[in-house]
C-alpha cells in the first residue's frame, strides 16, 4: 500500500490500493461490498490495510526494527551475512505468526536483487552499517518506497542533505529510528520549555558512555578468511576496499571512519535529539572540538565537541555541549549529593534562566532539579500528539498519507549537526572553530574541513 507513491500498483480490479481506502471511506464514492470470505476472519486485515515490507539487515538492530514491523506482511528479508539470518529464523523471541511470515518471505544477500524482484513491496527498513545506509534508503526511495533508516540517518553530512531532498521529492512517508524521539519524555522536556519552566535555555551539556567498542587504534594487518557466510564485497558496499577482518564486522565497526560515526553517531540520534528539539535548533554557527588520541582509521576514544547556535525568534543563542568517552560535564550545585546525573547510558542537562532540567539517555525521566523546584512545578496541559512508538508511527503515517516525527526533514538536519562534530575531531590540527554555513552547506573559514562534507564511493556504487 504506497498512499503517497506517484505510481501506485494496480489490484487485479483496476483501481490503486490508495483509491480502494479512498472509495471505502468516502460516502461520495459510493459503497464497495466485499465479502466476508474475502476480507479473513476477525481480528484480520484486509490487504488493502497492510504494507508490504521488506527488511535489509536482520542482525542487531535489524531484528528489533524487522520485529516491530511484524504488524505488517513481511515479504522479504535480505542480509549481506547468512548467519544473520538464520539466527533471526530460529530465535524464540519471535511471536509464532511472525515466525512463519519470515520463514516464507523471500531471503536476499543483495538489496538491489531484492528491490528489483519484489515489485510489491511498499516500505523497507534499513538496519545496516553507517556507511551504507543512503545508497540502500536513495535506491528505495527513487522506487517510491517509504523508508526507515537507522540512526545515525547518513555517514556523510551531504548524503543527509541528499536523502532529506529525495524523500521530500518522491512524496514518501521517511522515519530515521531514534526511539526516544517517540517518548513520553521527549514529549515532557518540549512542553516543560516551551511553558517557561527554567526560563530562556542558553547552554545545554549532553554526554554518553559510549564507545564502548575499540577506538584510538590501527586497522589491524592481519588478513583471516573471509567467512562463508558473509559476502564481504557487499558489507563493503561504497566503502573504500579493505581486507576482511572480526574487527570490523558484525559489531564493532562504528569505531572505524570508513565504517561509522563513532560515539556521537552511535548517541547523538538520541541524546542531542531532545535539546534540538525543545530548543529548535537547527543548524550551528560553529564547531569545534578537543579529543584524546585518534589514527587515520579510527576515532578518538573521548571527545568533547562544543557546537554554537544562533538565536531562532524569541529563543536566544545557545552553546551545546557534547561529552563521550567516560568524560563528563561538571555536576550542577542544584543536583542532590548522591544521584545520578542521567542514567548509565547517559544524559542531557539545560541550563535556563530560572533553573535546570535533566534527562536520561533516551529522553526518559526528564525533571527539574532539585526535586523540590520539580515538586512545586505547576506542570501545563499535553499538547503535543502522543506517539504509538517510533516503528508503529512511521506504519500509521504512511497508511493515513501523513509525516512521522522524525522524518528526514527533521532527522537530517540532526544527523548533520553530529556529523559536523566529527569533521571538528579531524581538523584540530588548525586549532581554531570551524564556521559553518548551513545553507551553503560549507565551512567559511577553513575550506581544507569541506573535503569530508561528502566521499568518494568505491567503484559500482553511486547515488
């Protein structure tokens, strides 16, 4: 069911899925009688009610995201690693009619064979390596799918700017899967703000614990077998080529460049994500970046990245700060001795006029602080649209035509400002803040930074 694809397939009586909710629903288009037989049982939904989706990546993440799906026909699965696969068939933490919906989808290695022979899928989810998700979501999108991409949305600044553009062009529902962006807490923080409750924010520090894969390293020499399993070509997809090694794949290639985005990519999508939010940010007008050791092939083990922000209407300017790798930002006086600051993943704090206000990792269990100043909070009414959660969001939008909440017109511009964070990391040497036009997309002051803006895809790879 494409509701929003230009070039909707036919049913076998001539009229589009769209037209047949349309005819179904609307008194001026008269009554169509289906019988019984045909629309199932109860509880059952009729065809016309569910998408056709396909899941590239069912390892990790990607048997989270193809699982919260399952509402939907799954038709085909496609992963670069049979091992993958198989654990994904033989989980039992699968529901029984799931099971048997993936057990007879269709299984691809290759995304392209997948796209090219299910002709009537309408959605994919992408759950694979940073580096590869724009070639796999642009393919599908210039096919008139809707798209789910995990986050962080892109590896590059310009892809997120490209598949913004593309999604907005095609006329498809898009969602990138930063979960907290669903939450009630994401909720809470943007009612709270916007009701004045610590007054005008100008600084907010964020912070996680990870990495916690290698970074800081070497790519390592050593050349072992590629396994039988994994087609190592297409794990590679547009990444330059390199040997096959256990230290890239399956786990831990969000430490390497060429791979992944390091702790800011992996956190970023759901920490910066209620900060931007509440706040409107937008693109900053600086950037800039301290960090311990990193080598040409991997990121730096921690990092602080300081990023600047104009102000946006009423909203004054704001310098957010960014903490990874076990560093953290000093403990406000306001915070009780004793507790947490954020959970053990990691947090956000703004600073307003009038007081502070903490989160946890994914948005959750936001409160002023201290407790006292949260008690005598006179908290406003919920005006914001609750969310059924950040998979079933993203179904309900493309059924009913409408836009999720983190749709790449959102989520791109996120994933740009973390991204920016890491071109900050590479161009310490120069010692000073990068400037950054967002709407030329380029750095004003320090043209050397613009080369990682975008790269160079392997040969066979392109958009």
């Amino acid at each position: 069911m494409k509701t929003k694809q230009k070039d909707s397939k036919k049913q076998s009586n001539g009229i589009t899925r769209r037209e047949f909710i349309s005819r179904s629903t609307t008194a001026a288009a008269g009554f169509m009688i289906i019988p019984r037989h045909v629309l199932g049982g109860k509880g059952y939904s009729p065809p016309s009610d569910t998408l056709n989706v396909g899941g590239v990546g069912v390892g990790g993440q990607g048997f989270s995201d193809v699982r919260n799906v399952s509402s939907e026909n799954i038709v085909a699965l496609c992963d670069v690693d049979d091992t993958m696969m198989a654990k994904l068939l033989k989980s039992d933490r699968i529901e029984p009619q799931a099971k048997k919906m993936y057990e007879k989808a269709n299984k691809y290695r290759n995304f392209r064979t997948m796209l090219e022979k299910e002709k009537g899928i309408d959605a994919i989810t992408v759950s694979i390596p940073d580096h590869n998700h724009t070639v796999v979501a642009m393919t599908a999108i210039k096919m008139g799918k809707h798209v789910y991409v995990q986050k962080p949305l892109t590896h590059t600044i310009k892809e997120a700017r490209m598949l913004a553009k593309a999604a907005k062009e095609a006329d498809i529902v898009s969602q990138m899967g930063n979960q907290g962006h669903a939450g009630e807490g994401g909720r809470l923080i943007n009612e709270w703000i916007w009701d004045g409750a610590i007054g005008d924010v100008r600084e907010v520090h964020t912070w996680t614990n990870r990495p916690i894969w290698p970074q800081g390293i070497n790519a390592p020499i050593e050349i072992p077998s590629v396994p039988s399993s994994l087609d190592w070509n297409l794990w590679l997809g547009p990444a330059p080529f390199r040997p096959y090694h256990p230290a890239y794949a399956p786990f831990s290639w969000r430490g390497w460049w060429d791979f992944g985005t390091g702790a800011i990519g992996d956190m970023g999508a759901h920490i910066l994500d209620h900060p931007f939010w509440a706040l409107k940010l937008g693109h900053p007008t600086s950037v800039q970046a301290s960090s311990s050791k990193f080598t040409k092939d991997s990121y730096p083990l921690a990092e602080v990245l300081t990023y600047e922000f104009p102000a946006r209407g009423k909203m004054p300017p704001v310098k957010l700060t960014w903490y990874d790798g076990g560093i953290m930002p000093p403990r406000p006086a306001e915070l009780e001795d004793g507790r947490m600051m954020g959970d053990a993943g990691g947090g956000g704090l703004f600073f307003g006029d009038k007081g502070k206000l903490m989160f946890s990792t994914y948005g959750q269990h936001p409160r002023i602080i201290p407790e006292t100043k949260m008690q005598e909070y006179q908290r406003p009414e919920k005006t914001i649209p609750r969310s059924p959660g950040i998979h079933a969001e993203w179904i309900e939008a493309i059924k009913n035509g409408k836009k999720s909440t983190s749709d790449f017109s959102y989520s791109g511009t996120l994933t740009e400002v973390m991204l920016l964070g890491n071109i900050a990391v590479r161009m310490q040497k120069h010692k000073t803040k990068l400037e950054w036009n967002g709407d030329k997309m380029e750095f004003t002051n320090l043209p050397e930074a613009n080369q990682y803006i975008h790269k160079e895809y392997r040969s066979g790879w392109s958009l």
